[in-house]
C-alpha cells in the first residue's frame, strides 16, 4: 500500500512538471517577459516558499560541516547556478521556441543519450540493453523532429538545442550532489536552498527587471501554477514519494511527464502529431520503460 501511494505521488509529480511545461507555453503567447526573467521568478518565489516549509517542518539543519567550510557553500551555488537555474532556463528557452510536447519528450530521451558519452569517456562498449535504449530513443526523437523527412524539420532545431541542453544541466544536477548528501545534508534543503541562490544570481543578467507583467490577468495564472504546482507541490510530493521507491521505479516520472504534456498541450493549444511523430513518441517511450522492465525481469528470474 505505501509503494502504491509513492508511484501515485511520483507519477503526479511528472504530470506537474507537465502542466508547468503547458503553462510556460501559454504564459509566452501572452507576455513579452523573456525564459530567463521567467526562471528568475520562479526560483526566486519557490525557493524562499520551499525554505519556509523546511523551517516550519523543524528541518533546516545546518551542520558544523556546512558553516565552517566556504567550499560546501561554492558547491551548492553551483548546483544551484547550473543544476537548478540552467535546468530551468534551458527549459522554457525551448518550450518558448517549440511548445512544451515536443520539448517534454525530446528531453525526456536525454538519459539514453547520456549512454553514448560515457561510452566514449570510458572507451568501453555499452552492453545489449543500454544500446537498445538509445537506439530506441534516437530513432524516435528523429522521427518526432523530422516526421520521418530528413530534408523537413518539424520541431525548430532551437526547440532541440535548448532541450537537449536542458537534458545535460538535468544530468549534472542528478549526479552532482551525490558527495553532499553523503555529508547528510538534507535533499529539500539542498534544493530550496539552490533555488533561492541561483535565482537570486540572475539578477545579475537582467537589465531592466520589472514585477509587475509577471501580475497581468492574462499571465498571473501560468505563474502561479508554475511556482506552487510545477514548481514546490512538484519537488515536495516527488521526495515523498522517493523514499519508498528504487531509482527504476521512480522512473515514472520520466514516462507521466512527456505523457501528460503531449495531453495538456492538445486540450490547451488544440496541439496534434501525426501517426509518423506519434510512433516517435512512443519509441522514446519504450526506450525509457526498457532498462526497467529487463532489470525487473531479472530481478524475479533470480527469485
């Protein structure tokens, strides 16, 4: 029963992402604020909403560890900088240039495609499982750029760019803070906290910051889903869900996100694909629920 209810969580956990994604699209085809001010204003917001729920929880716990060295303060500014803010950034940047569907599922294929860099870092061949994968994953994200026409390109190839770029920042995010955690620093700390730093930082790249379009009728909306449902719900019921699951089964946030945002988007913007971009989709799909099937099989055939 609570294995059931933290798949419940972490699968609602990538719907909402999803939604953020839609909303990000529709919040850009009614503001002229740009995917940085944007960032900026969401983690700003989440992140100090996210610190004064760790506070009021009783745990925000700074140890002796953290205060006393200057270099653990560096290393969550710059999982912060680029391991929250560029993950961010890179997103919306992309959703602003193709929708949130295409983005959501091309990014989606990013891990996959991290199997090819360690292959040719570590000059050591992927196994069977890990080059079906990004086979799989290739060959669908080719499909739902091109629909299947290498001379036509259906997603704009900044939509690629931003989303693959996305993938790479989410990659370094996902394994940098693996050596905090092992000094017990708490993950929603962790994450509120490089929020809040790496939010206030782009400040520094805006020229001419204003509030008040973020408060527009026609907006006010998008950012407020964004910062409480995509942003402080999403993070909170995924960590709760987390504690009660293996990484593969936490894996269905990687499949109910790009779901979800191929649903929303075509209920919100009337957003369709074709049979040939649709098998793309699917592909990219199958690419990410292979590795765990295979290894759960394993798992009853040594039962």
């Amino acid at each position: 029963m609570q294995k059931n209810l933290a798949l419940i969580l972490v699968g609602l956990a990538g719907i909402l992402w999803a939604s953020s994604g839609a909303l990000a699209q529709d919040f850009f085809s009614n503001s002229t604020k740009s995917p940085l001010e944007l960032t900026n204003i969401r983690m700003c917001t989440a992140g100090l909403i996210m610190l004064a729920i760790i506070i009021l929880r009783g745990k925000f716990k700074l140890s002796a560890v953290i205060i006393n060295q200057r270099k653990l303060w560096l290393e969550i500014f710059i999982y912060g900088l680029i391991g929250v803010v560029m993950v961010q950034f890179t997103y919306f940047q992309a959703i602003s240039i193709g929708g949130a569907a295409a983005t959501t599922v091309i990014l989606s294929a990013t891990p996959a495609m991290v199997v090819i860099w360690h292959t040719l870092y570590n000059r050591k061949l992927p196994t069977r499982l890990e080059f079906l994968s990004v086979i799989l994953a290739m060959v669908g994200v080719f499909l739902l750029v091109t629909g299947g026409d290498p001379t036509k390109i259906l997603v704009p190839l900044g939509c690629v760019f931003w989303s693959l770029a996305s993938g790479a920042a989410f990659a370094f995010s996902a394994i940098f803070p693996k050596k905090l955690f092992k000094l017990r620093i708490n993950p929603e700390f962790l994450i509120s906290m490089g929020m809040f730093m790496g939010g206030w930082m782009t400040f520094l790249l805006i020229e001419d910051w204003d509030w008040k379009p973020f408060l527009k009728s026609e907006v006010f909306f998008d950012v407020a889903w964004i910062v409480i449902f995509g942003t402080v719900i999403a993070f909170l019921v995924f960590n709760a869900g987390l504690k009660f699951l293996t990484a593969e089964e936490a894996t269905v946030t990687a499949l109910t996100e790009p779901v979800a945002s191929v649903f929303i988007t075509y209920f919100m913007f009337g957003k369709t694909f074709g049979i040939i971009e649709s098998v793309g989709i699917i592909l990219v799909l199958v690419a990410i629920l292979t590795p765990v099937i295979f290894k759960q099989n394993e798992k009853l055939s040594n039962i």
